[in-house]
C-alpha cells in the first residue's frame, strides 16, 4: 500500500538536505561548542553561521535575537514565562479562544493563579474581531500573545495590524507571536512588514526539520528574564549545552523554505482542488474559515452526522495519513475547541478532518484522496439513524435539519 501523507500541520518528512547538513554533526564534529580547543571551535563556527541563516530567513536585524530551544512549546513558555518575569507590575494578558494548547493552557493556568487574562472570541470563519482586540487593549495590560496560523484551520489572524496597534496604543506592550505553522509557508520580516512583534516562536518538525529543536526571536531590548537557567549557552539566556546536529537541521531547512517559497502557490492549488472535489462530491460538509484568509496548505472541514474518527480509521485503511484537529490533542474525545469557538454546528464538530499538504506531495495523491472521501463518508453515514440514504440527505427529524438543508 502506498503511503499518502496529508498530516502536515503535526509534522513533516525530514528533507533529505536537512539529514545530510545533519550528519557530520552526529559523527565527526560532535564536539561541544563552549569547549576551546580547534575542533570544537569549527563546531562552534558553525553554530553560528546556522544561527545568522535562521534570523536572516527571518528578517531579524540581528543574529543574536535568535535563540534555539527545544520545541515551539517550550519557545511559547520562553516569550511568555520570561515577560511576566521581567514585568512584575503588569498582569494582564490578552490571547484568543483558538490558540494552539501550548499557549492556551499555559494562558489559563496563569489565569488560575491571579493573572486576568482576556481570551478574545473569533467568528464563524475562525477571524479574529480587530475592535474586540482594541477594546480588550489596558492600562494593565502586559503582554499580548496570539497566534499568526491557526494549526487547525489554517485561519490567518492580522497580526502585522495587531503588533501596530499594540504598540501605537502602549509601546511598554509586549507582543508575541506562535508563527509555528506559518514559518516555511509564508514570508517572515521582522525587520520590515513585522516589525512591531516582539517574540516569534517556531519549530523546526513543522518545515522539514527533524523533532526536538525550536527558536524564538527575541526584539533586542524587548524585557524578558531566562527560563531555563544554567550556563552561559544562548547568550546567557538559556542553560544547556547547544543542541548542534538538530540547530544545523533547522538552519538547512530555513534555507530550503526560502528557495521554495514561490512552491508554496503550488501547495495552494493542490489544496484548492481537493477543497472543490470534496464540496462538489460529499453533501452537507462544512468548510472551516471558508471565507477567511489561510494557510496554502491547511483544508478543514466537518462532516455532518458522523464521527472524524471513523474516517481517520477507514482512510487509513486506504494508507492516506490525515488527523482531525491538532495532533497535541488527538487523545481526547472532547470536540475541538478551536470548532466550539467558531460554533461550527454540534451536528458537524465531531466529524472534522484536516488535511494539511506540503511540497512534497503531488495531484495524483489529491486526487486519490478525493476519490476515496466520498466511500468513506457513505459508509459512516449509512451507519447514522439521521441520515436517510436513499435520499443522500439528512433526514426530517435530524437534530438542525433546517440550519443543515438551509447552509447546504
């Protein structure tokens, strides 16, 4: 069976390139950078021209506002951890109902210990109300942490208007952004376009870039304390000795992102076409943030009257890789919180799938896909006492009948 991988958004395929800058650094050159003899320079050397190629893909004015960390997550906490450290006087924070967990539940852990935080709704596109941000905006307010991709649907928030507004209102406002799905897919500038962002996260597993090696820009100036303290490594800024085969990794596939950014219109097509097939072939099936801006890879929708597990079960029968929201939740049976907070139908939101492409894959796999979708919703559907067969429709006495046939 051949494999089709559509799980994009929860990581990606190592490129090839990536694993051959890699390698040397896992063999040969294994040597620790702080140490002072020769080969452990070279090492060091190359440490540094990996972190100059990161900021640089960018936009960071400087090498040393990069830092490298473990993972988007542990970037999250970095920005947001660091901030209330070195702010001690302020303690509101603003964020949204859709972000990825890794801010979301540290946003309502704080919450529970004393902070006020702000947790700004979206509509049913998964937009963002940029009246509602000025609003929530404070004399208190400290810290402002919203996402630039929603890792789900693919839903672009303004985040170069958010950063603007954050700071005409209140330069002491610290903004961070988790870009996690949009570095790679879309153009970064933090020295133009972005410039009011104080902290950036992203991953490296998320651009073809192995697991376990992150970053986080950090504006120089911009008050934030360690979060992980020990030694001298990043400036001083984070203890632990640097993570050198997987920082080459990253830098290798920052290179590769940026020779294939014009790639990234071809993604959007692919997408495009599965999106059309899927609308025209399988009846009553909702497109998450349809009308919004998103991501050229990232399609989401729902299906009404079965569940998104069942489908994961039979198009992985077929071999086609997919997941039903993010895959740092895909333990739990509770519906996704970020569909509850787009109000997606409560006969929908327990059957989304997302499929989220990459350069890697091709229209015969679009196609495949979009062939067998429309088998997998009929035998699911065929098994719900809502949904009248003959008819390939709901039924009369289904729960939303009107609301269903009337969007539909």
């Amino acid at each position: 069976m051949t494999l089709i991988y559509l799980d994009n958004n929860a990581t990606t395929p190592i490129a090839p390139e990536v694993v051959r800058a890699m390698e040397p650094y896992l063999t040969a050159h294994y040597f620790n950078p702080s140490s002072m003899y020769e080969p452990a320079q070279q090492v060091a050397t190359a440490l540094k021209e990996a972190r100059a190629t990161v900021a640089t893909f960018v936009g960071a004015s400087h090498p040393d506002e990069l830092l490298f960390t473990s993972c988007a997550t542990e970037a999250n906490s970095t920005a947001i951890l660091g901030a209330i450290k070195a702010n001690p006087n302020r303690r509101h924070i603003i964020t949204t109902e859709v972000e990825h967990p890794a801010v979301l539940e540290l946003c309502r852990d704080l919450a529970r210990n004393g902070y006020d935080v702000t947790f700004l709704p979206v509509d049913r596109n998964g937009r963002l109300d940029v009246r509602d941000f000025v609003r929530a905006l404070q004399p208190t307010t400290l810290l402002v942490t919203i996402m630039h991709a929603n890792n789900e649907t693919g839903v672009l928030f303004p985040i170069e208007e958010l950063a603007r507004l954050t700071k005409e209102t209140d330069p002491r406002i610290l903004f961070h952004t988790d870009a996690t799905q949009s570095v790679g897919k879309l153009p970064i500038d933090l020295g133009g376009a972005h410039k009011d962002i104080d902290f950036l996260s992203f991953s490296g597993h998320k651009m073809h870039a192995p697991k376990g090696i992150g970053a986080l820009y950090m504006r120089r100036g911009a008050p934030c304390r360690p979060f992980l303290l020990g030694g001298h490594q990043e400036n001083g800024r984070r203890g632990g000795t640097e993570n050198v085969p997987y920082i080459i990794g990253l830098a290798e596939a920052c290179r590769l992102a940026s020779a294939h950014m014009a790639d990234e219109g071809e993604v959007a097509r692919l997408r495009d076409r599965l999106e059309q097939r899927l609308k025209a072939e399988i009846p009553h099936i909702v497109v998450s943030g349809e009308e919004a801006p998103r991501l050229p890879n990232t399609l989401n929708f729902s299906v009404h009257f079965i569940e998104g597990e069942g489908m994961l079960y039979q198009l992985s029968e077929h071999g086609v890789c997919a997941s039903s929201g993010s895959a740092c939740t895909s333990g739990s049976l509770e519906p996704s919180h970020v569909l509850r907070a787009m109000k997606i139908p409560f006969t929908a939101v327990h059957g989304s799938i997302r499929f989220s492409l990459s350069r890697y894959n091709t229209e015969e796999e679009v196609d495949q896909v979009a062939a067998i979708m429309p088998e997998v919703v009929a035998n699911l559907r065929h098994l719900s006492p809502y949904w009248d067969n003959a008819r390939n429709c709901p039924r009369p006495d289904a729960p939303g009948y009107a609301e269903i046939v009337g969007t539909n």
